[in-house]
C-alpha cells in the first residue's frame, strides 16, 4: 500500500471509508509539464443493503436492493505564473438503483441515469479563489450545507428523480454557483457563494450567503449566513434567512475533541422561527491498545427548522443520525431531540470498528411520532489501494406505544458498502 494513501487514511481519524472516496486518491495524472497538468478521475461505490421493515406506506415486509454509481472525467491546471492559476474539471455520473428499491419508497429498483456531474472552471491569485460552474459545495462539517446530495428516485416522489443510488448519494454538485474563497489554511478566511439547486427534491432552492472562519492550532469559530432567494413551491425557503455560529477543535488540549454548531433560521412565508443546535465532546485514549475514542452528542431541532442541505461528512452519524432513521423511518433533521454515543477504535492501521447509539425523542416526522432507538455496528477496512469495504449491521427500535409511520416493530437492518479508488 502506498505511503500516500496510509497518510491520507491517517488524516482523517473521524472519518469514514466512505468520505474518503471522493479524494486524490482517485485521481490517475496523465500529463504534467511545466506548471500544465491534467487528470483522470474516476470513482467507483457499489452497495447491497437489507431492512426487515418498510416504511412511508411501502408495501411488503421488508426491501432488499442494490445501489451503485460510477463517476468519471476530467480535471486540469494551468500556473500562469507564481502567483495565478486557471483550474477546472468535467465529469459524468451513471447511477443506479436495483432489487426492492430503498426500505423508505425513495427508489423502486428501476433507476438508472448518466448525466453530466460537474463542470466547473476556476481561477486563483495567491489567497483568492473564484470559481464558477457545477460543483459540489460544503460549510462546516456540514450541519447546514454539504452538497446537493439528496438523490430520490421512482419512488414515492418520480418528479424528484435524480437517477437513485439514494443512500450512496451519487450527485452532490450544485447546478449553478459562483463561489470566492479568501483566505489560507490558518488565521481568517471566508466563503462568498451563490448556489442555484436544479434538484426537485430540495425545490430547486436558489440560495447566497457568507462564511467567516477563524483557524488556530486550538480549533476553527465560524459564523455563516443564508438567505434564500427563490424556491419551486416552497413559500418557506423563498427569503428564508438562517444565521449560524460554530466551532471545532481541541481547545490546545491533547486526545480531546469538541464540536457545536447553532443554527437560527426566519421562514421567508412568515411562519414560526425555528433554531437547531448540538454540542459534541469526544476522547481518544491514545495509550490504549486500538487507541479508542469516545464520543458524545446532543442535537436538539426545534419544529419547523429546515435543515437545508446537510449531509454525510465527518462519517456514520453526521448529519444523518441512525442509518435506519435518518435514511428511513424519521426523524429527517427537524422536530427531534437526539442524544448519540460513538466508539471507535482502529486495531491495525488499515481497519477500525465503531458503535453508534442514538436516542430519539420528541421526534415527529411529517406529523407522524418517530420516537425510538438504534444501534448500529460497523467497520471500515482498506482492503489495498484500490478497494474499501464498510459493513455494518444495525436494530433501530421505534417506541412500542407510537407506532411510525407504517409499523412499530424492530427492523434488523444491514448494508455493505465498497469503495473503487482507481
């Protein structure tokens, strides 16, 4: 295994397999010469997932299906001299969804789509970053914003399909942006964006904003504002304004992790203001064999709030909490009051193990009560530098007494998921 790729695994200690896909490490250089280069990038997900239980009206006593995307194209640099660059790249997403379709009615088994992913061209002057096009756009750890990501299918929603794949989330560029970065790697820096979604599932919102980050060796603050500037049948996100605050780091303290965001969001239809938040702390062991972390959240969203674009980042349980349940069953990032314990522990360099808990209460998921528990067990194994693997097993238990949605029974639930760098 390249020492490359055992750093690049390295660096991301509260990650997952899965968000390292998309990184260099898919990316084959065909030319570089003289400040010129030009690559291909190619990234490969499959997945096979099983659920006893079925959910939203789907008929029939569980689903078994497959899901898997290949992402292919382009990408390129140009230094014209030591201080500007051009950049750019182009690719294409085929997707798919086979079997039962999804446990929650998003897909139907029939999905299959190839289309242009992301185009996108952009140009840097020493701290400055302007870029324009299709392209994939995260704030944070992504509580707020982090892609486009949400892909349904032919299923309860065939107006909104994106082709399926919907728990792989094979498209995550936004149709439209214009986004400058100012800044470096330490110190102040900030994101001017404009996002236009051509996703119907999400309404197709058009949305602009700033971020402001302050990195130090003890943590990144951030502060970031939304507005949003029109949406397909959606009155609430048309001049809907959402203003948040954060920070993530290790306060100058060795093994400790903390992590919170709080988020205040004015609906542009008038109705009730609503807040998000949570507040995260975590401890490696590090002279512990496996080197364990352990890891509390609290996440609290009040009714109404729109968690807009959020998605996976940091790895299993951000932003979507319980695989079953925020895939699922509900609750979906509104209405619920969530308390999550993780352990993870790494017995070789190449593999680790993990626990998640998630307790869910006064949750409700469009009007329905989704009250309940999950646990979920899993690992992620880079097999070599060309295959990754992450299993996991998981019980999500509904609140005997409130059934949700269509049953209260406990579901096992399992899924596989394998990675192609190439």
């Amino acid at each position: 295994m390249t020492q490359h790729f055992k750093q690049k695994l390295s660096a991301v200690a509260l990650g997952s397999a899965i968000a390292l896909a998309s990184g260099s490490a898919s990316a084959y250089n065909l030319y570089s010469d003289n400040g010129s280069e030009l690559n291909l990038d190619i990234e490969a997900v499959v997945g096979t997932f099983s659920s006893q239980e079925n959910y939203f009206g789907k008929m029939g006593d569980g689903s078994d299906w497959q899901e898997g995307y290949l992402k292919a194209g382009f990408s390129g640099s140009k230094t014209i001299d030591d201080v500007n660059s051009l950049y750019g790249g182009i690719n294409f997403v085929s997707s798919g969804t086979w079997g039962d379709g999804d446990a929650g009615g998003n897909t139907d088994g029939s999905e299959r789509r190839t289309a242009l992913e992301d185009a996108y061209i952009g140009f840097r002057a020493g701290m400055v970053d302007l870029s324009i096009g299709r392209q994939n756009f995260s704030i944070g750890d992504g509580f707020l914003i982090n892609g486009d990501a949400l892909n349904l299918g032919e299923g309860v929603f065939p107006d909104s399909n994106r082709g399926g794949a919907y728990w792989l989330a094979a498209r995550k560029a936004f149709d439209q942006t214009a986004i400058a970065r100012i800044g470096g790697e330490e110190g102040l820096r900030g994101d001017l964006f404009y996002l236009h979604s051509d996703n119907t599932a999400q309404a197709e919102m058009e949305l602009a904003g700033a971020n402001v980050e302050y990195i130090t060796g003890k943590g990144t603050f951030g502060a970031t504002y939304i507005e949003g500037l029109g949406a397909v049948g959606n009155s609430a996100r048309d001049g809907q304004k959402t203003v948040s605050v954060r920070y993530q780091g290790n306060a100058g303290v060795d093994n400790l992790f903390l992590s919170a965001e709080y988020a205040d969001q004015s609906q542009g239809d008038n109705s009730a203001d609503a807040n998000a938040w949570y507040a995260e702390a975590g401890w490696t062991f590090a002279d512990v064999a496996w080197s364990p972390q352990l890891t509390y959240r609290y996440t609290k969203y009040e009714d109404n709030f729109d968690s807009l674009f959020y998605g996976f980042n940091r790895g299993y349980g951000t932003w979507f909490q319980g695989e079953v349940a925020a895939n699922y069953a509900g609750p979906f990032g509104t209405s619920a009051e969530i308390q999550h314990v993780a352990l993870k522990a790494s017995p070789t360099e190449m593999l680790s193990v993990g626990a998640l808990f998630f307790d869910f209460s006064n949750s409700t998921s469009f009007g329905a009560n989704s009250d309940g528990q999950e646990v979920d067990l899993y690992a992620e194994w880079v097999v070599n530098d060309h295959l990754i693997i992450s299993p996991l097993i998981g019980v999500y238990t509904p609140d005997s007494d409130n059934a949700t949605q269509n049953t209260n029974d406990d579901n096992l639930y399992a899924q596989v998921i394998a990675i192609v760098p190439f």
